[in-house]
C-alpha cells in the first residue's frame, strides 16, 4: 500500500523546523547552496516556459499536454 502520509510529515517538520513554508526552506536549504538553479518545489509560472512538453497519444496522434502540478 502506497500513500503519501510520511512525505506530508516530513514537509510538515522541515516547515515547523525551518520556521517557514516548505517550499521557501528547500529553496534556501537546499536548491540554493547545491547550485541547483532550474529546481523547485512549486514550478514558478514565469518558469513554465522551460520545461519538456509531455504528449498522450489518442486516436493514433500525440497531443500536448498542459502543465499539471
């Protein structure tokens, strides 16, 4: 059985650790200080730009798909 319960928790106590939202902390812990210029938690819309763009295929044709967070 799969589920995310103990992801969410360690979110939770890097927050109540870091005294600021998860995504804030892994940029300025983490991202940050390795350099890793083109990483996030939550893509920035201005960002979009840069990613692949993912295709399905339906009635023997591939189709873009939009961006999903």
């Amino acid at each position: 059985c799969y589920d995310t319960y103990g992801a969410s928790l360690a979110g939770c106590l890097v927050e109540s650790i870091a005294k600021k939202p998860y995504a804030a902390a892994m940029q300025e812990l983490l991202f940050a200080p390795l350099g890793m210029e083109h990483s996030w938690v939550e893509m920035p819309a201005d960002r979009r730009g840069e990613l692949a763009t993912g295709y399905a295929l339906q009635d023997a044709r591939l189709l873009p798909l939009p961006y999903e967070y």
